[in-house]
C-alpha cells in the first residue's frame, strides 16, 4: 500500500471539553482524491473532527495524520496543505468579492492575485456582484464567496465544515456541483453534513459520527444494505439521517 493512498488517516482520536467526551475513539482514512463525507446530527463533534484535522484544535489522544503530516508535530505543514471553510462564514462583510480573493490570494503570497480572483468570480457566477460589499450578497452568494475563498491557491485537501446548512435548494446545488468539479480535478474533499442527501449527492465515502466513534463507514452501496427492505407505503421517502441511526442502533442492541 503506497505511502500517500490515504490523504487523511485518523486512529483512536479523543477529545473531552471539560470532563464531556466528545470524540471517544474515532478511527478513519481518507483515499487521495475522493470526497468523504462526515454525516451526524448537531453536537455530534464534527466541528470538533475538522478543527483537529486544520490543526485549530488539539485532540487529548490518538494521532491524525494529513497529506501524511502530523497534526501535533509538524502543523505548519498540514496547514500549507489544506484549506478550510468553516461552518460560520470567513467572508469579510466590508470587503467586496473580488477583495475578499485577493486578500486569500496575498495571504497565500501567490502571483498574479487579481487574475485568480477574476477566474474565481467567473466560476462562481459572481463576475457581476464582485466589486459590490460582500455584506449585501444573499446566503448562496455568500457561501459560494466562502468556497471560492477555500480554493484559492490548489490545496490538495480541502475541508468544508456543513457548506449547504441554511441555503436554498438552488444554492445548495449550486454548491455540490462547484464541490464535484473541484473533487474531479483531484482534489481530497473532506466535508460534514447533517444531511444524508448530501452525502449521497456528493460522497465517495460516508461516515457516520454518533455517540463518539464511527458507527457506520463505507460507500452509500454498502449502507442501503444496512436497510431493511422499505414498507410499500415508504417507498417514495429517502431514509433520513436519523432512520440510519436507529437501524443500526437497533441491530447493535439485538446483535
Ligand atoms: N469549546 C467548547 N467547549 C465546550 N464544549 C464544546 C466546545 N465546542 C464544542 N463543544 C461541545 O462538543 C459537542 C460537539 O460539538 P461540535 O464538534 O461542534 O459538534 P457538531 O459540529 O457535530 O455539531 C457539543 O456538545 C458541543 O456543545
Ligand atoms: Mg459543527
């Protein structure tokens, strides 16, 4: 198995705050190139996964390994290699759009700043709303602002802490496709969602987070197995987050 096959490895993570645990043993890896997507409900510690995984936080035991750096000793490194939209936007409200780019772009200390921005703008379908203040974008235009801001400057891996909670419809699948395109250039996407749809839409892999560990970690082929068969009157509903967690919650009690 070749060294960089896994652009994230994470092996018995623990975090407590205070004297409430959080993560309890918390085991994964991430091929190189795929989108993986951390599925739990609110406080499940997500948010706590992605700040140990960017370095923001430290865990109390396990070790997590990304693009082969470890978090503890060698952070600077991880941090070069990735970039992270967290759950509550970076964009700055009294910058436009194109400032917001540029000003990553400049912290990134790449070349020709203006012209990523440009680019970036033209992605996003934001060329027309890039020179007004980022404070009179809409939700979807915001987090697509946030996005474009996370793809700044090619890091290999990039996490996105719930990138579609409290947009539309339209923005939300505005944003899957920008994630598709950017995952099928090579790059590792890592992401968190509260929403099975999304994981289905976008995953390569899907995890599900639920009292501390993994409870659940294959391909959304190898969880609809996990299923029993739908009732006749349910066939049109899709199982819900929360559905997954009492099926296999129920199997653990009876197994
Ligand atoms: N800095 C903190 N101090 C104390 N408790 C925290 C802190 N951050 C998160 N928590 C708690 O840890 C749990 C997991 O939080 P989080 O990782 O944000 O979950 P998620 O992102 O899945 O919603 C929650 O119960 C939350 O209240
Ligand atoms: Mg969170």
């Amino acid at each position: 198995m070749s060294h960089n096959e896994f652009a994230i490895s994470v092996q018995g993570l623990k975090k407590s705050y205070k004297n409430v645990p959080v993560l309890e043993g918390v085991d994964f890896q991430v091929k190189a190139g795929s989108i993986f997507a951390l599925l739990g409900s609110n406080g499940a510690g997500k948010t706590t996964i992605v700040k140990i995984l960017t370095t923001l936080l430290k865990q109390d035991s396990g070790h997590a390994t990304v693009n082969g750096f470890d978090v503890i000793s060698k952070p600077d490194n991880v941090r070069q290699s990735i970039s992270l939209t967290g759950q509550f936007a970076a964009v700055d409200e009294i910058l436009t759009g194109r400032e917001n780019l540029i000003m990553i772009a400049r912290l990134r200390h790449l070349n020709h700043p203006h012209e990523i921005a440009a680019g970036l703008l033209e992605r996003f379908g934001l060329t027309d709303a890039a020179d007004r203040r980022a404070a009179t974008y809409s939700g979807g235009m915001r987090r697509r602002l946030d996005i474009a801001m996370s793809l700044v400057g090619n890091s290999r891996v990039i996490f996105l802490d719930e990138p579609t909670t409290g947009l539309d419809p339209e923005a939300r699948m505005e944003v899957w496709k920008i994630i598709k395109e950017r995952a099928g250039s090579g790059t590792t996407v890592f992401l968190t969602t509260q929403y099975l749809e999304e994981a289905e839409q976008l995953a390569d892999k899907i995890a599900i987070l639920h009292n501390g560990r993994i409870i659940v970690n294959g391909t959304l082929a190898e969880l609809k197995q996990l299923f029993p068969p739908a009732k006749v009157e349910y066939i049109e509903k899709q199982p819900s987050l929360e559905d997954i967690f009492l099926t296999i919650i129920n199997k653990k009690t009876h197994a």
